[in-house]
C-alpha cells in the first residue's frame, strides 16, 4: 500500500452561493468522498480539508474569537463530516477500516513575513459595495481572480505537524486518518511551551508538509478548478497535463500562479516532491478518478 495525502478544498464541502447548512455540507463531503472509495481501500489515506468559507463564517458570528480556537472548532466540525462519511462509505463497501480524525498543531515562526503581508483568503464572497463596507471595519480585502472579494489574513509558512508521530502509528495500523484541517492550528514555542497564533495556515502547504513528515509517496490536492493553467483566465490561457518537476519550477519563478489563488498549490507541490514525494495531482471532484489513473487533471513528478 502508497501513503497518500488527499487534501479537499473548504469550498468542496460548502461551494459558493450554497446555504451553510450541515445537511448541505454533509451532502458534498459525501460527493466529494465517493469517487474516492477504490484510493481509499487499496492505499494508506491521510485526509486534509480547507476551511476558508466555515472560518470565515464564524469570524462574521464573533470576530473577537481568536483564529487559532476558530481553527480548532472547524477541524473539529469539518473531521467530524468527513470522519462519519468515511466510515459510512466503508461500509456500504464493505471494507473493513477504522477512520479518526485529529486535532493537529502546525509549528510556525511568528517573525513570518505573512503576518506584514495578509494573502490567505477566507470567508465568503462579496461584491464590490459590500467589500468596500467591510474595509470600513478594518477587514483587509482583496479580489479573488475575478470570483469576488475576499477576506485576507496572515497565512505563516507551516514548520512541522507536532502531531507526525501519532499520524505515522495510526497508519502503521491501516486506519485512515483526517488531519491537518483547514492547515491545522498555528502555533508557536514560547518560553518553550506551545501556544496559538493569530493566522490561518494554507492547508496545502501543511498537506505537503505532514506529507513529507510521513514519507507519503503520492499527494493529491482536489480543487475547484479541472487543472492547473498558465495564464489562468486570460486568452491564451494553456493547460497543463503532465508536467515535471523543474518545469513547474520554471513557471511558478515566472509568476504564473498568484499567491492568493493556484500559488500556494504549486508551491506545496515543489515543496513535497523536492521532499522525495513521487507524484502530484491537481483536478476538480468530478475528474479526480479519471486523473488517478492518469488520464485527467494535472498530474506533476520528479
């Protein structure tokens, strides 16, 4: 059996314009989850999720909530969706597996230069007039490729998953494990205890580090986009297939992938397979099984 890290993007599991309803949330995760069932019998699964929109949505319930607690309460709300439809899904499959999910602290420098430079976006999406009644409340707020305005926050670079060695047990013991959700809570060493930090981590970034903390082989990212564009959105926008490692290099140095959208993805990617990682995959829910076999998506190697 491969170790593979999947991560699912918050917006798999409450996409734009949807009512935030645990039932319709329950109701994508399983949609999301179901072409997944023959990765998830035949491979070792670590589960990451995002959490842009459910973070967000909190933040506008109580914005004195620290972001590191809302963190923790969408892990915790978000592993609990996907944990209960894992194990429904193994069982109408009839495949014996156990699943948990777990709260994960990600190590981060607080000198980070993210924290001078908000790019994470989170929340949901808002026109113009809306975005600029939001800046009045010292919101910062940013436009996210032509799909609306955006709330940004601090996005440090995640270090290490205090949490590696648990995962790596529980997956010696064929049990699938949901961790790292919406890139886990940030924390810092401080007078050397462990303690929050105001920030959202990009939960590809952390998927690509807990990936490399468990020597995964495979590291795939389902997004909301059917593959991964140069010049995204523009008229001579060109997809890409299969790509080798120093290419995506070469177009990530040339700036084809912004910092607030495809960037953190590719920079995950680079980071995982510079890391020994054999094999990216980029694509959208409806074409992850045909790109797991090679024949869809954006499939990225050594």
């Amino acid at each position: 059996m491969e170790k593979v890290v999947i991560a699912i993007g918050g917006n798999a599991i409450l996409q734009k314009g949807e009512e935030s309803s645990i039932t319709k949330q329950f109701e994508n995760t399983k949609k999301a989850l179901k072409p997944l069932v023959t990765t998830i019998k035949n491979n070792s699964i670590v589960f990451i999720h995002g959490n842009g929109p459910q973070v967000g949505q909190l933040l506008l319930q109580d914005s004195n909530v620290p972001l590191d607690v809302l963190d923790a309460e969408t892990e915790g709300q978000l592993g609990y969706l996907i944990q209960q439809s894992i194990y429904n899904l193994l069982r109408e499959n009839r495949i014996k597996r156990s699943v948990v999910s777990i709260l994960t602290q990600v190590l981060v420098n607080k000198k980070d230069n993210a924290f001078k430079k908000p790019t994470k976006f989170i929340g949901p999406f808002y026109n113009r007039k809306q975005a600029e009644s939001l800046k009045k409340k010292n919101f910062i707020i940013k436009e996210d490729i032509g799909r609306g305005y955006r709330r940004v926050v601090a996005s440090p670079k995640p270090l290490i998953i205090i949490e590696s060695d648990i995962i790596r047990d529980l997956l010696s013991n064929n049990i699938i494990v949901i961790a790292a959700g919406g890139g886990g809570i940030p924390v810092h060493y401080e007078k050397n205890k462990l303690k929050g930090v105001e920030a959202v981590i990009d939960k590809d970034l952390a998927s690509a580090c807990l990936a490399t903390g468990i020597k995964a082989e495979i590291f795939i990212m389902i997004t909301d986009v059917d593959k991964v564009y140069l010049n995204f959105k523009k008229k001579n926008q060109k997809a890409l297939n299969k790509v080798k490692l120093n290419e995506i290099k070469r177009y990530y140095k040339e700036g084809h992938f912004p910092a607030g959208s495809m960037g953190p993805k590719i920079e995950a990617c680079i980071n995982f397979l510079s890391n020994k990682g054999r094999k990216v995959i980029i694509t959208n829910i409806k074409n992850i099984e045909k790109a797991i076999n090679g024949k869809a998506g954006t499939i990225i190697e050594r």
